[in-house]
C-alpha cells in the first residue's frame, strides 16, 4: 500500500535493505556499460567507485525504428559491480481516431453565446465550449483536460476587463469543477468530487484565424488513478 505499519516493521524493513544492499553491491562497481540499438553503439559510459551519476541518450525514432517495425536494444557491461538501467519509450499519437470510456465518457459541443449549438465558427465571434462528463460511479480528484486548436483563443473570465455576463454563463456549468488553470494551448478543471452521473465544464473562446485545424481530443481523468480516464476522439475544426 505504499507505507509501513508501525515503526518495528519500518526497522525492520531498513534492516532487511541494508542486507540486500551489502550482498547485491558487494563488489565497488569499476565497468564500462554500453548500449546498442540494431547492433550500433548509442551510449558508452565508464563507472568508477559508488556515484549516484546518471548517463541518459535520447534516440529519435527514425534511427531506433529503421525499419519500421522492431528496435533490438541491448545492454553490455564490462568489468566487476551492477549496472542498473531504465529503458522508456516517449511518444505522442498524431491522432487518436476513436473516443474512450474507460470509466468516464466524454463529449464536446461549442455553443453561441446565446446557448445555441454552433452551426458554423467565424473569425472575431466568441463561443462558449462545453465538455459532458457522466461517470457510472461517484469519483474523486477528477481533471479535465481540453486542448486549444490554433485558430482558437481562451479567454480569461476572471480580468476585471472581461465581461461579468459572459463569466455567469460558466458558473452556472461548472458547479462541480470548482478550480480552472489555463495556459496558451488547453485549460484544466478540478474537482474533488463528481457524485454519478452527468457533469459539465465550460470555457469561452474567441475565433481569432480562418483555416481548417486539428482539434485535439478532451480528456477527462482521476488525478491519482490515471487509468480512469475517457477522451473524444481527434476532430478537424473549421473557422470561416
């Protein structure tokens, strides 16, 4: 569960490491390690002595997947201690071409201000965007999360230069997600608690480009279980 009970089995514990340590390092690490990947040397690196130092290389997938399909890594050492190594792969979907309810379902409707659903964007108008959260169980610590297509600007209803009006149309939307965060490309909200059933989290725009983007897909997610998560699908959107 990530804690010890009481302080006789933390001891214990901190013993029990302390065996392991003097039995698994025994030897004072002196070795080289190298790693390859498709049999080509990507990192050499000489250890001398008991050190926290750390050597990292980052590989661009074109040179690891040549191919296209597979990357053979492989981790040599040479000489006496332990060589201890993390291998993570990084990498961002150009798209994702299906919506997921892994726990939550998620769907996303750009509105006029007035409350009508938006039959076309033209440059200068503003909009209201609402994301629709239902969650079959109650769920705590929840954020969502929506991305900003290029021709889209947030706008931040709490300046004091903003409209009081506009800001009311998001209060009464957001009553579950009491805390936002916005920055340049995507907005967050926060709750602590979502009972089961159907929530809601708006944000105001302002359609600031013509063009034809790529709309992002909205996520939503418990912060401390990840796994429970649910997001739209990839959209184009569309700024006359």
């Amino acid at each position: 569960q990530g804690y010890w009970n009481n302080t006789f089995t933390s001891a214990q514990v901190l013993r029990a490491l302390n065996l392991y340590y003097q039995l698994r390092e025994k030897q004072t690490p002196a070795f080289r390690a190298t790693v390859s990947v498709n049999n080509q040397e990507m990192l050499s690196a000489l250890f001398q002595g008991r050190t926290l130092e750390v050597r990292n290389e980052q590989i661009p997938f074109a040179l690891a997947y040549p191919s296209g399909e597979t990357a053979p890594v492989t981790f040599a050492k040479q000489g006496s201690g332990t060589l201890y190594y993390t291998l993570a792969q990084h990498y961002t979907p150009a798209l994702y071409a299906t919506p997921v309810d892994a726990g939550f379902s998620v769907t996303r409707q750009i509105y006029t201000l007035d409350g009508k659903p938006a039959t076309q964007i033209l440059t200068g108008e503003r909009y209201k965007i609402t994301l629709v959260i239902k969650t079959a169980v109650a769920r705590n610590f929840v954020a969502a999360q929506d991305f900003i297509p290029a021709g889209f600007s947030l706008v931040n209803t709490s300046l004091a230069t903003e409209s009081a009006t506009q800001a009311e149309l998001l209060a009464k939307d957001n009553t579950s997600f009491t805390h936002s965060e916005q920055y340049v490309d995507r907005i967050y909200g926060f709750a602590d608690e979502l009972p089961a059933g159907e929530h809601t989290f708006s944000y105001l725009v302002t359609a600031i480009a013509p063009g034809t983007y790529v709309y992002p897909a909205a996520w939503a997610s418990q912060m401390y279980a990840p796994g429970v998560m649910g997001r739209t699908a990839t959209t184009a959107l569309t700024i006359q």
